[in-house]
C-alpha cells in the first residue's frame, strides 16, 4: 500500500464552495480507477475544526503503485496542476490498514496525524506501535478505516482515519469529507504491511 496526500492552500477569504462545486462535478472520475484503494477528497476551512487555513487536500491510499503512477502522469492529476499549479506530493509507505465498524457508511470527517521520528526512536518498537494503534483507531465507533505510514526521507510517522460522523475522536488535523472514491478499497491489504 502506498500513502499519498497534496495539499493546496488557498487565501483566508477563498470561496470554498469553489472546491465542493469542483468535487460534486469531478469526484466521481475516480469511482472506478484501477489501483486506487481510497481517495479521501478533503477540505479545511479557516476558523472550522480549529484549522488555521482554508485548503484542499485529497488523500489516497493505493492499492498498487501502477494506480498511482497512472494517476499523477495522466489526466486528472495534471488538472490540478492546470488549475493550482504543481503542487509537492508527499508520500509514505504503507505500515498498517484496517476497516473500521462503519465501513459502508458515507464518510463525514477524516483525521491526520504527522509525528516526527527521533533519531533515538527504535523503529521496529515505533512501527509495531504504529500497528497496534492503527488496529485500535479502526476499532472505534464510527470508523469507515484507518490506515498508518512512514516516511523514510523525513522520518516522519503518519495516521490516518476516516469518520462518519462531524465529531471525531482521535488526535491531529481534521478534514471534512466532500466525497470518497473507494474502488479498490476491498483489495487494501489489512494490517501490517510487511
């Protein structure tokens, strides 16, 4: 599994409803896309769920890395780049997804999570950690899935979960849910990665 997220902000007085008109037209295209496990069209705005910022912000998570590749050398990802500019697509590999309760149901909120790695952590403690917390994110009420990454360029530890409803209960950065395409979400391997 491979973890993908691009973050484009955007000015304090940004119409957001720009963004909602731009995902209800064109969230779709990616119902059906070979190799995407979940993309989560995610929205910040400024002054909402504590965020400092209004921002688009999708996030995926890749069945296989031909999906992913496919994506950002073709069409949809360079209709961000036409539209926003480039943006910098972070990146980490998979440690851990598991389905929550809620699996099927319509995806309100999203929750990310970004831990630097000390050069002191002992990473095979960190990333079992990792595991059993994405296990135990997963387990509560109103998780549709959760999911955890690494980043071995940065040392940075990712978690990620996605909510039915507008109250979640973990910590990190809180997103709304504009849409979810999960074609291949089934295909995600669960838990541990390796």
């Amino acid at each position: 599994m491979q973890v993908m997220q691009y973050e484009i902000t955007l000015p304090a007085d940004y119409d957001m409803d720009i963004i909602r008109e731009r995902v209800a037209a064109k969230g779709h295209l990616l119902d059906d896309f070979p190799g995407l496990g979940a993309k989560a069209y995610l929205i910040r705005e400024r002054g909402v769920h504590g965020s400092p910022v209004n921002q688009y912000a999708p996030f995926y998570l890749w069945s296989t890395p031909q999906g992913m590749n496919s994506f950002l050398w073709g069409p949809g990802f360079q209709g961000i780049v036409q539209d926003f500019g480039r943006p910098v697509v972070q990146h980490w590999t998979g440690l851990a997804h598991e389905e929550g309760p809620a699996s099927a149901a319509p995806a309100r909120t999203a929750v990310r999570a970004r831990t630097p790695i000390g050069a002191a952590d002992h990473l095979p403690d960190l990333v079992a950690g990792a595991v059993r917390e994405t296990a135990g994110l997963a387990s509560r009420d109103g998780v549709l899935y959760a999911a955890a990454g690494i980043d071995p360029r940065t040392w940075e530890l990712l978690t990620f979960s996605v909510w039915e409803h507008d109250a979640p209960e973990a910590d990190g950065d809180v997103f709304q849910v504009l849409h979810l395409s999960r074609p291949e979400r089934d295909l995600l391997p669960k838990g541990q990665q390796w």
